[in-house]
C-alpha cells in the first residue's frame, strides 16, 4: 500500500559552519528533495549567531527551486528574499546571557510577525507534547502552547519523542483547549546513543527505559545500534501516521540516508 503525500513531509537542516559542510548539506538536500516534501526548515544557533548562515543555507534551497522555512527569533531580512514560511521559536538564551531580547515568549513573536507581516508567512511553532523543560505545569504549558496558535500559527512541529501515547494525549488535550491547526510530529532517527542522550538531556526528550537500556548494550556496535534505532523509529512513524498525525517533521541532523530508509519502509511515494 502506498500512502498518500497530502500530508505535510518535512525535513530538518542546522546551517554548516565550513565549506565542507555547506557541500555536505548541498548533497542531502538533493538526495532528500527527491522524496519531494512540503518544505526544508533550518534551525538558527542560541542568540541568533547562526543567522547569516541560516540565511544563506534557506536562500540556496530556495533558488534550488524548494520551499525553505528558516527557524527564527527575529523576521530580519527573510521576506525580501521571497521565503514565506517560518519557524517561529523563543530559543534558548547562551548560557549565562541575561538579555531577553525583544521577545520573551514565541507568542510575542508571532503577534509581532503578524501585525508586522499580515499574512505573508506561513508561521510554524513548536510544540512540546512530553512538555516543554521550563514549563511550570503541563497545564500552563498547554495554556502557552494555545497562546502561539490564537497569536496566529498555522501550524506546529513537536520536539521529537519516543512515546506516541504522550503525543496522542497532547493532541488531544489541545483539541478539548479548542487548538484546531495540524501539529506535526517531530521525528529523531536514531544515529548514536551518545548523540541522542545528549540532545535528549538538552531538550527534555524521554528515551524510554528499554530503547536506553538497548541502546547501551550495543556498545561501539554502529550497525546494530542503526539497525535497532531503523525499527523503532519507523514502527513510531508508522504508528503516528495510522493514528491520523498530519504528517512527519525529521530532524535529518543534514543526513539523508536514515530519513531515506524510514521513508521507504514507511512506502511514502
Ligand atoms: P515558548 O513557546 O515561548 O515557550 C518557552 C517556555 O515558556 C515554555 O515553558 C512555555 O510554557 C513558557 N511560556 C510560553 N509563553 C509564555 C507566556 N506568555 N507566559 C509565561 N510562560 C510562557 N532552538 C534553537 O535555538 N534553534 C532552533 O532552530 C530551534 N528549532 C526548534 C524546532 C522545533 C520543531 C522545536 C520543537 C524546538 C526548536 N528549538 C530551537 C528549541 C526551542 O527554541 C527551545 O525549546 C526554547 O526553549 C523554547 O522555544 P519555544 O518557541 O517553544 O518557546
């Protein structure tokens, strides 16, 4: 069976740093834009110090002929180079910076872009369906979520998780709150098991026990740690996409090869 591509497929860049990088990226672009998804976002570095980067990596996407949404703090330069979807983020503060900047919250943001920009973008959030680390209470969290989309989102992309239960219950708490828009899960496929406890301690993203427990008994052994991480991740794909998720968000950590396999096993032509 072969499902069909009306859902929204995307798939996640960090800009390179070096020209290396940038010809790495080049090559995982074209291999996954082959898949043909609705758009490529790239993320943005802590206090905005990736934005040049940022910005060329979108602009080079973009004139490759496919959409490109950057991750944003500040609108700065992106409408006049013709980009008309965004990420919307608060993103986090360098370490021991005390400057806020102009906006506190992604709410604020996304008020701003639009009373700044009507409706010339198509505004993402972020969405945190195991909550987000800062959250006092899921309640309040799910009360800030909801903030972002009356702001004017038209959609969101969840920080990437492990557990669909969690997930399910978030869509549907934010369903009863009254939160119509599609919320696309975030999908991490599994490289390494340092890798992903890492951003997983960063982020707040639960590993659950037995995935952990795997992962570690896999030591240095790469090809059963991709093969394990292969299976999980796409069972997870497969059972988000049979219960209705609008879609799939990959963070592809600018690496085609495992999106391109979860992509094949999951038969999305
Ligand atoms: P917010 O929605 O502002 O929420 C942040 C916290 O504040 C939450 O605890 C929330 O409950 C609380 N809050 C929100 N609004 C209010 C309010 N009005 N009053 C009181 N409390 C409030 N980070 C990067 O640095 N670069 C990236 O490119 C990037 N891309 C990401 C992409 C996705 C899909 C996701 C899920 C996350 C990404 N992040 C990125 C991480 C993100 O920037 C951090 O998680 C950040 O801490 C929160 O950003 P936010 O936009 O969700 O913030």
């Amino acid at each position: 069976m072969t499902r069909s591509v009306e859902r929204i497929f995307s798939f996640e860049f960090f800009p390179p740093a070096t020209p290396e990088g940038v010809a790495k990226l080049r090559a995982t672009r074209e291999q996954l834009a082959q898949l043909r998804p609705r758009f490529f976002s790239v993320t943005f570095g802590a206090g905005g110090s990736t934005r040049d980067r940022t910005l060329a990596a979108v602009v080079e996407i973009q004139a490759s002929g496919q959409r490109a949404a950057p991750h944003i703090s500040c609108i700065a330069t992106y409408r006049q180079h013709g980009i008309g979807h965004l990420v919307a983020l608060r993103g986090d503060l360098p370490s021991g910076s005390a400057d806020v900047g102009e906006f506190r919250y992604a709410n604020e943001l996304v008020e701003f872009i639009r009373e700044e920009t009507g409706d010339a973008f198509h505004v993402e959030v972020a969405a945190y369906p195991e909550y987000h680390p800062q959250a006092r209470t899921p309640h309040e969290d799910l009360a800030n979520f909801k903030r972002k989309i009356d702001a004017g989102a038209n959609s969101a992309i969840t920080q990437y998780f492990f557990n669909a239960e969690g997930y399910y219950h978030f869509v549907d708490q934010a369903r009863a709150a009254g939160v119509g828009v599609p919320i696309v899960p975030g999908i991490m496929p599994i490289l390494s098991f340092s890798k992903l406890a890492r951003f997983s301690d960063a982020c707040g993203a639960e590993i659950p026990r037995w995935i952990r427990r795997k992962l570690e008994s896999f030591g240095d052994d790469a090809s059963s740690i991709r093969a394990f991480g292969l299976d999980v991740v796409t069972r997870l794909c497969d059972d988000l996409l049979a219960h209705g998720a609008p879609g799939l968000h990959f963070y592809t950590l600018n690496q085609a090869s495992l999106t391109k396999i979860i992509w094949e096993r999951l038969k999305l032509s």
